[in-house]
C-alpha cells in the first residue's frame, strides 16, 4: 500500500484533492483508503474510513476546557499523537486491503510542522509515505510568492523527511501562470528590496530545485493534472525501491 499525505496551507484544496484525486484512483481501478486527520474540520466532502474526529475534536476541546481556537488546536495535535497506536493498527489491516491511503492532513500546515506530535504520525508510515505539497493558485501573484512557496516546499520535506511532489492546486483558477524562476527573475528581487546577501544565498539553493522539482499543475474541479500527478507518484515509488 502507498500511503499520500496531503499537505499545504490553509485552505490549498487538500480535503478536496483528497476526496477527487482518491475518486480518480478508485476509478482507474486502485483501492483507495480515506484518512482525515483535521479534528478542527465540520464538513468532509469524501467519507474516512479513519476519522480523527471519532477521538478529538476541536470543538468539543474548546468548549470542555474553555479555551480559544488556537489553544484548542494545538492541543488536538497533542491529543491525536496519543492515538497513535490505533492509526498504526488501521494502516497494517488496510495494508492487505487497499493500493492507496490518503491522508487528509489538517487545516493549518503549522499544526503538521510545528509540532512534533504529528510528525511523529507521519513517522509511523515512513519509508512508505509520500506527500503532496499544496501551492493554491491563489496565493501565487509574485516571483517572490513563487520562491518563498518553493523554499517552504523544500522545508517540508526536510522537516517530514518524505519525498514530495509540489503542486500548483486550483489550476482552473489561472490559465497562464509562470511556474519557472530565472536568475535574472530572481536578481530583479534585489531591486525590489531583498538584501542582495540574501538574494545570491537563496538563488544557490534555488537554482539546484528549479533543474530538480517539477511543479505539477492540478485542479480537482477539472481533473486537470491527475494523470500526471499519478506518474509522479508512480516514479516516487520506483525511484525509491520497494515501498508497497
Ligand atoms: N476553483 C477551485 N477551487 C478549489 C479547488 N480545490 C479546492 N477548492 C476550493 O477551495 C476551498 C478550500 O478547499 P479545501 O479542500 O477545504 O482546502 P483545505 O483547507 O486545504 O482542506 C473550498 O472552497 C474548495 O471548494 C480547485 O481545484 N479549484
Ligand atoms: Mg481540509
């Protein structure tokens, strides 16, 4: 079995691409399980056949310990990490079942990097994990969105330490949009403002990502990029030997 994270920032399309690119699979043939480990969430448009919710809520935390949503949130984490065992239990009965897991992560990507707690669940999969790392078309107007979502993505994955496919979501929102940064795009940042220290540090790390890491534009509402998105998924899995 495979098992995809689903990561990004609030409101990036995970739950959604969750839900559609799982519906793609399934309908390519694959068995596909659902997992949804957002406790803060109310509405889930796919049905999870592991719900955190049925162990910790958001809502319910705030209004048994009186507390605000931040608060509440944190300690969701803190809780989920606590269930552990059963997630461990749930991935090695689907192991025999399903192709695919996906797993819905929650709301605000803080809560997944931030907080060891749930890198700890991650780690529980390890090894066969992969994840999808969410860049919303909406959030991307300048060169500099552009770079810093690039260098947050490779932050990710050090700090997941899984291999990931970065993704353009709601690709149907914008037709033309640039996914490429040039040396003179970037230097043209230095002008704007960025120390020029910085810019030539940055540009070093940024220029090794742009040969290596190809975005992928994706939208659930269209299917657009799902083929593509499967490819890359499929080479992960050759590229890094044996992980079903
Ligand atoms: N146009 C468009 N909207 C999308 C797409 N994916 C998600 N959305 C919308 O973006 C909002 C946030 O999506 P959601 O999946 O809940 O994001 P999450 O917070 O990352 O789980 C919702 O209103 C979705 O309907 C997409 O591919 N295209
Ligand atoms: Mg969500």
């Amino acid at each position: 079995m495979r098992t995809i994270f689903v990561l990004g920032p609030a409101g990036s399309g995970k739950t959604t691409l969750t839900h559609k690119f799982g519906k793609y699979l399934e309908e390519a043939g694959f068995k596909v399980t659902y997992i949804n480990l957002d406790a803060a969430v109310e509405h889930l448009s796919y049905e999870p056949d592991f719900d955190i919710r049925n162990y910790v809520t958001v809502t319910k935390l705030m209004s048994e310990h009186e507390i605000g949503p931040n608060t509440a949130l944190i300690k969701s984490v803190e809780i989920m990490a606590k269930y552990k065992e059963e997630l461990v239990k749930f991935f090695s009965n689907a192991e025999l079942i399903y192709d695919y897991a996906i797993v819905d992560t929650p709301g605000q990507l803080e809560l997944v990097l931030f907080h060891e707690s749930a890198v700890e669940i991650i780690k529980t999969v390890k090894g066969r994990a992969c994840g999808i790392f969410l860049i919303p078309t909406d959030l991307l107007k300048t060169i500099r969105d552009l770079a810093f979502l690039k260098l947050l993505a490779l932050a990710v994955r050090y700090r997941l330490d899984i291999p990931l496919v970065t993704v353009l979501s709601k690709a149907d929102l914008a037709r033309e949009m640039k996914l490429e940064i040039t040396e003179e795009d970037f230097y043209s940042l230095a002008l704007d403002g960025v120390e020029m220290d910085l810019t030539t540090e940055l540009w070093s790390v940024l220029r090794k990502l742009e040969k290596r890491q190809r975005i992928i534009k994706v939208s659930s509402v269209t299917g657009e990029g799902f083929d593509d998105l499967h490819t890359i998924l499929y080479e992960i899995y050759c590229t890094c030997g044996d992980l079903t």
